[in-house]
C-alpha cells in the first residue's frame, strides 16, 4: 500500500500545530488573558471578530482562532484517513481518537471560560479543569505522534512489554503525568503568586496559611528528580527493542529528559520569567512526544518506511 507524501506530511503538520496552539494557550494564561473575550464562547465578546482593541482580547482570539483551523484540519486528516487506509488499520483508529480528543480540548477550553475560570481566579475548581485540560492535551499529542507513525508503517505486530519493561513502563506513564499535573499548579501559581525572590518563594511554600496552589508547587521540582531516574532507565531498557535505524530515538529521549529537568531547574531559580515558562513547556511536550514515540516503536515492532526519523 503506497501512502501519499503529502499524507506523512500532513500529520507532522498536525503535531507541529497542535505544539504552537499548546504553547499560545500558555502565553493566554500567563499574559491573564484568559478572559479577554470575555464570558462568550465561540465568539469572543459576541463578535465573530472582535472589535475591541485590548491586547489580551487579541491573544485570547488568535488561540481560539488557531484552534478552530486545527480542528478544521484535524477534520481533513481523519477524512483522508479512511479514504487511504483500509478497516481495521490502526491509523484510523489514531485517525477518531484525535478528532475525539480534539473536540474534547475545545469543550474544555469552553468550561474554563465559560465558568470564568481564568484571569485571577484562585479556586480549586480552577486547578482541577486546568489539569484536566493539560492531562487531555497530552493525550492528544499522544494519538497524533501514534497517527504519524502508524502511516508510515509497513506492518504492524502488537508485542507489549513484560516484566520489568512492564513495570517500567507504567512507572514511567504514572510519574510522568504526575510530573505535568504539578507542573500546572505550579505554572499556575506562578502567574497568581509571582516571588520577588527566591527565598520568598521558598518561604511562601513551607507556610500553612498559603493558598494550596503555592503549597502544591512545592512537589514539582522533587517529583521531577524521581521521574527523570525512571524516564531515563525505561528508555534505555526499550532502546535495544527498536530497530538498529530506531535506536536514535533512545538518545534522543534522554537527552530531552535531561534538558527538562536541567532547564526545569533554572526556570525556578531565575524566578520563572515568562520566556522559560514557555520554552519548559516545550521541552515538557517534546520530551512527552518522544516517550509516546519511543514505546510505540519498541513494543508494537513497527517497521517505517523511512530509514532515520520516525516522524
């Protein structure tokens, strides 16, 4: 079965968007212009274009404007998909999973608007939908970087891990989201509690009388260290899974987990300025993309197409 170029070019587009519209939604949220459209959604201020002049009106329109033209292109490729790939391919099963999770994005974006969650809103109903809104992005990222793959397989045999790759692997799924999950309050901390200095930061953590979003924050950067020694050995166990031409993509994983927590750590110490908030999310995505990648390759015995990159 002969998969068209502009097919395999697609869904990298698709991830590369889906990275930008992930990383603007970051700046909505620390630039607090999460409510400058006001409470109306789709429309922003109950224009289709809206006429107001404020900054933060126009950023929050731009990310509601990009994601309409993601999901209209999420629309395209599942289209595609099924026009292309036979019943029971596993690329039109990552194909709807992306639409559902797609739409799923877009109503979670509608509820932290729509129920005003945004701006300087400090409840807890705030930190939940914002986790959830982070645990639904990942998945989504999830199911493109398994839409990429599975195009360019030449076949396809299902062989999960066992044993301690098992246990590794879950290990690593469990710390890893519970590393993004902190990740948020703390994000989120960070734009309702900005520090002067670091010492106040540290001293705002240990009080009992703090909001529980800066006492939650404290267990990001050690839930961090655990999860970067079981990220690394997963993936240096799975590497010799892949392979000879895949085995980059080991290197590739733990040199991302190292960038993490390296930048992670001095994100915190230069009190976290808007431009490493924003390029650590990055990282953390990239880093996320080449775990979904790594353990598809190594244990599904994919074989792709092309000889290097498997995206």
């Amino acid at each position: 079965m002969k998969i068209p170029t502009y097919y395999k070019h697609a869904t990298v587009l698709l991830w590369v968007f889906a990275l930008l519209i992930i990383l603007w939604g970051a700046w909505v949220r620390i630039s607090g212009s999460g409510d400058g459209c006001g409470e109306s959604w789709p429309l922003c201020h109950g224009e289709v274009l809206p006429s107001a002049l404020h900054k933060k009106t126009w950023v929050e329109f731009l990310h509601r404007a990009t994601s309409g033209l993601f999901g209209i292109l999420t629309v395209i490729v599942v289209a595609w998909t099924y026009r292309i790939f036979p019943k029971g391919h596993p690329t039109r099963y990552a194909a709807v999973l992306t639409l559902i999770f797609t739409v799923m994005e877009a109503l979670l974006g509608a509820k932290l608007v729509l129920s005003g969650l945004v701006g300087s809103n400090q409840s807890s109903a705030r930190a939940v939908t914002v986790s959830l809104h982070l645990l639904n992005t990942l998945i989504l990222l999830s199911t493109i970087v398994a839409l990429a793959l599975f195009s360019r397989a030449k076949e396809w045999r299902f062989t999960f891990y066992r044993g301690k790759e098992r246990v590794l692997f879950i290990a690593s799924l469990v710390v890893f989201l519970a590393v993004t999950s902190t990740g948020s309050w703390a994000a989120l901390a960070g734009v309702l509690f900005p520090s002067k200095t670091l010492f106040d930061g540290l001293a705002a953590d240990l009080s009992p009388t703090s909001h529980f979003l800066i006492r939650l924050r404290m267990f990001h950067p050690f839930i961090a260290i655990g999860a970067f020694a079981i990220l690394v050995s997963f993936g240096h166990r799975v590497t010799d899974r892949l392979e000879p031409s895949q085995r980059w993509m080991g290197g590739a994983f733990a040199r991302l987990v190292t960038g993490a927590l390296i930048f992670g750590g001095a994100t915190l110490l230069f009190l976290s300025p808007q431009w490493m908030k924003v390029t650590h999310l990055l990282i953390a995505d990239l880093t996320w993309s080449a775990f979904i990648a790594l353990s598809i390759l190594s244990c599904s015995s994919v074989k792709t197409h092309e000889a290097r990159s498997p995206l």
